[in-house]
C-alpha cells in the first residue's frame, strides 16, 4: 500500500478524548500498545509528552486502522558508546565534520496496526507518510526518526524493512549505552533509527 492509497481511504485525525470516545475499541494485538492508545496517550498529551494520531477509515470514522505517537527526542552520542559505532554513525549520516553529541530527532513511541488490517500493508504506508512528513514539512531541523523497537523478531524485522539501522549492532554494547547491566539481556527494545535525508523528495 501506498501513502497515496492510505490518504484516499483514512483521514488523518488527532486523537481528543472526545474523538477517543466515539471510536470503536482499537486493538492491535499487543496489550501494552493496547493500553497505550486506549489511556495513556491522554495522559502524555495533557502532560506535553507526546501527541497521538489516527487514522480512521473515511467511510467508518468511528473505525481506527493505524494509530502513532510522536514526541521530540535526540540521539546523544555519549562516552559510553563505543568508538566503532560512533565512528560507524558519523561516516553513515556524513556528520563527521559537526561537533554536536546531540542530533535532533523525533521518537515514535508508539505505533499500532488494528489487528482486523493486520498484513494489507497499512503498517508499511503509515511509516513512509511519516518519513515523509518529516523529510518535507520539516520545520525545527528534525534529521532523525528513531525508535525503541520491541525485540523480537518480527518487530525488528519490520523497521528493517523499512530502512532503520541499530545506533548500536552489538546487543551488549547497547546495554552500556542505555546504562543496563548486561544481566539483564536480552533487552526489551533495540535503539533504531532512520536518517530523513536518505529519504529522496522532490525539491
């Protein structure tokens, strides 16, 4: 599916309490990305933790297909990330010349599909509209999306195919950036991101 195809069939909503209320129950599967959307995200949104949007079908308003929560964030590259990804990052995004240890960039906290569309293509088309999005209505100097991916298999292997990359390869190594013992791998997320400028626009 393609963003072009997801717009002709939802639109686009911010998600309110009161529009929260006049949804049908929204599940993806997932009971903490249930929970999220069905309170939490209220909460983050009074508290300016991060803004939620729907997707809802144009001929169901009440029928939620895609949900998303966004929120400012960076990716920090801190003393405790070894050298070989740091190098690693810096030679990738041709950010080697800039001393900056904070790249700005915006955190998708939360992404869920209605398990009834699950495998139609929907989570792919949600994530290129929110490349694009950002690559072209990009008004803070946002250069980055990043994720905390679920680790699991089809979870990771999803923003794979969707062009993110580890911050850090190395399972262990992550640990130590994020301040983890490792005894306590495997982790429960992997750091990803996507560099926005790979995303060709036209000017």
């Amino acid at each position: 599916m393609t963003v072009e195809q997801l717009l002709s069939e939802c639109d686009l909503v911010r998600l309110t309490e009161e529009k929260l209320a006049d949804c049908k129950p929204f599940s993806c599967g997932e009971v903490d990305l249930d929970e999220f959307f069905a309170k939490d995200c209220l909460v983050n949104q009074r508290k300016l933790l991060g803004k939620t949007y729907l997707f809802c079908l144009k001929n169901q308003p009440d029928t939620i297909v895609t949900a998303f929560s966004l929120s400012n964030d960076s990716i920090r590259l801190t003393n405790r990330i070894a050298d070989e990804y740091k190098e690693q990052f810096l030679d990738d995004t041709d950010l080697r010349d800039k001393t900056l240890k904070r790249f700005p960039a915006v955190l998708i906290g939360r992404l869920g599909t209605n398990k009834d569309f699950a495998g139609q293509g929907y989570g792919t088309a949600i994530m290129d509209f929110i490349k694009v999005l950002f690559r072209t209505n990009n008004r803070t100097g946002c250069r980055f999306l990043i994720v905390d991916a679920l680790n699991r298999p089809d979870t990771l292997h999803y923003y794979e195919k969707n062009g993110f990359r580890y911050l850090i390869a190395d399972e262990r190594l992550e640990a130590k950036y994020m301040g983890i013992g490792v005894g306590r791998l495997p982790l429960n997320t992997r750091l990803m991101y996507f560099d926005l400028l790979k995303l060709k626009v036209n000017s």
